[in-house]
C-alpha cells in the first residue's frame, strides 16, 4: 500500500514498457545487422533468430524469436549468448535476464514459456556499444539447430523439499527446491500417485479436481530441452479438507489503518469500533513501518506508541497515563483485539514513501527478517501483532525509487521472513498490479516467493488518475476491460489471471478496494475518456478524494468496467460505491479468492457503508 498518489508509477512505468515493446515489434531489421536464423536444411529442433531492430553505433535494440520447430510441445525456453568487450545489454522485455556479462542468459517470463509445435514467441532487449553476440544457444543446443539438444544424454537432478504449502477440499499447493542440470531445466511434472497430475516451468503448482477428505501422494520429477527426466522427489502425502470446506480463504476482509491518520484526519483506532468496521474486518494492516539501513525501523513513534488519549478518544473510555509503558495506536489497536477477540493485526512496512530501503534488505534477507522479528514482537507490544505485512513498491522495478536488486529478490527475502517468523505468524505481502507483459509482475519471482506467504494482496487500483493531467479519463480501479481503455491490460482481472499463471493459488490472492476516487478538472465528456486540463481538488491531495466526501459532493453518473464514475460540473471522478464493490465482491467468490482488502479506513462513512457491502458481498 502507499501514501494517496502512490500508485501513478504503475501507470507511467506501464506505458512506457508497452510503447517501447510496440516500437522494437514494429521496427524493421537493420540491413546489415548480422542474424542467425535457422536454416531449412537443419533437422526439427528449437531454434532462436536474434537480429538487431535498430542500431545507432553507440547503442542498439535487439529481438529474438523463439521457435519450436519439433512435433512435440516445449515448457519453457533459455537463449545464452555472449557479448564482446564494450558491448553490453541493459533493460529486457518479454524475458527474465541472468548470468554474468559478457554471457547473458534469457528465459521465459510466466506467460510465455509453453510454446506447442510451431509456435514462436519474441523478446526484446536494448544494449550500448557497438558489438554483436556471438555463441548463441537455445535450451542448450545451436541457436540454428545444429547440434543439440538431443545431443544431451544427461538428466536433470531430482527435484528437492517437496512440500504441501497449501490445501483445500478439492486441491493441493506444492513447491520444492529446483532441480539442477548440466544444460538446463525447462519443466517440472507433478506425479499423483503414478498418473501426471500438473506440468509447470517453475517450482511450485496447485493439484485440483481432487476428493475431500482423502489421502494423496505427491512427486515432481523435472525435464530439460532434450527430454530427459530427472528420478522423482521424495514423496509428500497429504489429505484434502472435507467436504464443503474453503480452505483458508474465501471470507477474509482486510483494511489499511494508516498511522497519520490521527493527525489532520482525526481518524483514530476508536472509530473502526464505532464505525461498526471492526465486527466485520478478519485482519487490520497497521500502515507503516518504515525500512532503513536494511532494517525495519518504526515509522512515526508519536503516534504508534507515544499519544497520550483521553478517555473520550480511547476504545474503552479509559484514558492513559502519564506513566504507562505503552500508549498511542498500539495501545489502542490492543484494546480494540479485547473487545474483538477474532480480529488480527499485521505490521505493514515500506509503502510508497518508504520502500526505498528493501534494497539493501535484500541484500542481507536474514538480517532484514531478524530486526523485523524483533521489533514486530518487541516486549511492549508482542500481543498487539499478529505477523507481518511487506509491501515493497517495487522489487526489481521502479516505484519512487527504482530498485535493480534482481529478480530472485523477493523471493529470498520472503523466504527470509518466513524462516524466521515461523507457521505461528502471518507472513503477507501488498504486491504490484501491473499483469502486462513484461510489467511489475514479470519483474520479480512472485510465483516462487507464494509458497512463503499466507495471502498476497494485489494492489488492484491507481491504474489510472490525473498524474496524466490531461487525461483521457478513466476509472482508477476498473475491474474488466472496456473499449478505449488507456492501457490494454490495466484492470483487475487481468492482474489475477496473471497471478493465477504464476501457479499462485487462487486463496493466496485477495481483491483490492480502493475507499476512495480519482479525478480531474476542465472535462467536458461525461464517459471515460474525455481530455483535461489538470487534477481536481481534493481535500489532502489534488486528484484524490475519499468515499465519504465524493458520494455526496459528486454523486454517480455511470458505470464502467464494473465500477462507477461521476461527472459533476468541470470534475469527472472514478470511485466504488456499496454497488460496484458488490459486483466485485462477487467476482471475488467466483473466482476462488481468498478475499478482500481495501486502503484505507479513513475513507469510509462513519457508519462504514463500504466494508458493510464487503462483508456482505463476501458472506
């Protein structure tokens, strides 16, 4: 979660991404730009074209076209080549790149691994200097199909750890460690029994289709290019919930307190009681902890342990005292659980403002996990939190700041946190919701880093908003496509298909509510789309407004993309209202999530309209 007005770096970040991928698609080869294509004499194999697209002497943009030439379906493609000296490759779309220059090594993002007989698939990538590459190899054979890959007779390890990481009344959530090979692993088939259950490029699937209340056995054996098989994992046996059962998620609803919310807003723990929000919220993220040096850090000590309340302001009409130990939010958050014994409180760190410090966390993940241990369960407020949440804006991407700390980033740091919090804790993370290819999603190993996590929370909002002063309008949490929309992509389904690709199970993802609108000024058009000229005022912050204060100053005047929008004078404003979140809440159920969550409270009517239609809408 962030800040209001942290999310634009998804939208600008995203468009420049799509802008430059059609630009290199749509570019012509350089004349001389050297090439090597396969040739029609070579028999069937995988074989990779790579040419440059543009050349300007100091610099270049390349692609390579992936082409499964053989009578049998390929799970996931390596292309390696080497660079001469003052040449070098810089920003990758469409793939993930690795090794160590001058050899560069590209694989498949999620969505592009599986490549059916004849099929092909590009990536693009931009470089400096003059030089070109040399040595090119796909799945570990000549790039124009010479030699290999049927010439490896060598299979992969056997793939390691296997374990359950999740299971409901009809599926199973496995993950393992990677298997290992003298060319490389292209794939992982999950064995039920004897019979192939599942085929995945990556480390983790989920088994589904199975009987409650039954016993199952588990192995994974991994592939490489040239079809040879690894011996099985270890066995995992593992029994299915029973019968009717939604396994751990289905109903949760999570709101955002953020800690300044007590100053200007006046909004304080007390009114997520009096609000009647408490009896009907699972889990609060307390937003934020911040992130320095490496380390968790308090965010603001005044109000999180520091506020003397008086008994007005105070959960249960007691005030504090001068002498103490504990005061401020947590204190209160910690009355608040009395009065409502089921409701659980995660730490959020980072955030918008304060994610610029993961970097150097990942570089030391277990040291980062230690001090955030230690100061999550600090003796003074221990019992207050129940886990915690990591919301890093954004893992080898730019947010506020940009951050190159590699696409296994986040993944080793959850797995940190999770090796050091334990199964008595929750685990969480806020995550991107950028499913474009080669977006935020694709940046960082988010299906990898699942099975350390109890539940993601998609940040299915700010697609859009009046950073692009200009416009065109559009909805900043539009739950379906529609036509002319800004960004094709930029929408909440596409972000949990996305996910879902990933091998992520459907109740680790929640939806993301937004509690308050977007807008702009000097529009004409009443439906999406329409010009600018800048952002429309709003109480805190240009451009952004809360629920309770656009419902009646801007009531409603459309629909799109199952949510609202409203034209009222000059200003057109996009926002959710007890009626859309219903739709999405409905979306929600049916596609197997394990929730909702929404920032922040403050946004809501003080009867709570808002998280009443989740609840609702949820069961």
């Amino acid at each position: 979660m962030s800040r209001p007005g942290g999310r634009r770096a998804i939208a600008l970040a995203g468009a420049a991404s799509l802008a430059v991928a059609g630009t290199l698609l749509n570019a012509p080869p350089a004349p001389a730009a050297p090439s090597n294509a396969p040739s029609a004499a070579k028999a069937a194999a995988v074989t990779a074209s790579c040419s440059k697209t543009s050349d300007w002497g100091s610099g270049f943009e390349g692609k390579c076209t992936i082409k499964n030439d053989t009578s049998a379906g390929v799970s996931g493609w390596k292309v390696e080549f080497d660079l001469p000296s003052g040449t070098s490759v810089g920003s990758v779309w469409d793939a993930t790149k690795g090794g160590t220059p001058p050899h560069y090594t590209f694989t498949n993002v999620g969505w592009n691994g599986s490549l059916g007989a004849g099929a092909s698939v590009s990536f693009g990538f931009g470089g400096t200097g003059p030089g070109w590459i040399t040595g090119c190899k796909v799945n570990g054979g000549a790039c124009d199909g010479s030699g290999g890959p049927g010439d490896d007779a060598e299979a992969p390890t056997a793939p390691g750890g296997l374990r359950s990481t999740g299971k409901t009344s009809n599926s199973v959530s496995l993950a393992w460690t990677a298997a290992t090979d003298n060319v490389g692993v292209t794939g992982y088939d999950v064995y039920q029994g004897d019979t192939k259950a599942e085929s995945v490029t990556g480390t983790s699937a989920t088994v589904t289709g199975l009987t409650p209340k039954t016993a199952y056995s588990f192995t994974v054996k991994a592939r490489d290019a040239a079809g040879n098989t690894s011996p099985a994992s270890g066995a995992v046996s593992v029994t299915t919930d029973e019968g009717g059962d939604t396994g751990p998620g289905g109903d949760k609803v999570i709101g955002y307190f953020a800690e300044w919310g007590v100053y200007q807003r006046g909004y304080h723990v007390k009114n997520i009681d009096t609000s009647g929000s408490a009896a009907k919220l699972t889990h609060i993220n307390y937003a934020f902890g911040n992130v320095q040096n490496g380390r968790c850090t308090i965010g603001d000590s005044y109000a999180d342990y520091e506020k003397a309340y008086g008994a007005g302001e105070s959960v249960d009409g007691v005030a504090d005292t001068w002498d103490q130990p504990l005061r401020g939010s947590f204190n209160q958050l910690r009355k608040l659980k009395k009065k409502h014994p089921n409701l659980k409180v995660l730490w959020s760190f980072g955030g918008w403002t304060w994610s610029g410090g993961f970097g150097q966390a990942a570089a030391n993940p277990a040291a980062f996990a230690d001090s955030c241990l230690k100061l999550v369960e600090d003796p003074r407020w221990a019992d207050v939190f129940d886990g915690i949440d990591i919301d890093w804006e954004y893992p080898n991407a730019c947010g506020l700041t940009c951050d190159t700390s590699g696409p296994a980033a986040f993944r080793n740091l959850m797995s940190a946190l999770r090796s050091k919090f334990g199964s008595g804790n929750l685990v969480t993370a806020a995550i991107s919701a950028d499913g474009t290819s080669g977006g935020k999603l694709d940046a960082a190993d988010y299906g990898g880093a699942a099975q350390y996590v109890d539940w993601y929370l998609p940040m299915t909002y700010d697609f859009f908003g009046a950073w692009d002063a200009q416009g065109p309008t559009a909805p900043h949490s539009p739950l379906t496509s529609y036509p002319d929309i800004p960004i094709p992509g930029f929408y909440s389904d596409n972000t949990i298909q996305k996910l879902k690709s990933k091998n992520i199970p459907a109740n680790k993802l929640l939806l993301g509510i937004g509690f308050y609108g977007r807008g702009w000024t000097g529009v004409t058009q009443a439906g999406p789309g329409g010009t600018a000229t800048g952002p429309a005022p709003g109480t805190y912050e240009q451009g952004i407004e809360d629920y309770k204060v656009l419902k009646g100053r801007c009531p409603p005047t459309g629909t799109v993309a199952g949510t609202s929008y409203a034209k009222c004078g000059s200003q057109w404003w996009s926002y959710d209202t007890p009626a859309t979140i219903g739709g999405k809440m409905g979306y929600a159920k049916g596609q197997g999530l394990g929730g909702s969550f929404f920032w922040e409270l403050s946004g809501d009517t003080p009867n709570g309209e808002l998280i009443t239609a989740m609840r609702s809408g949820l069961g």
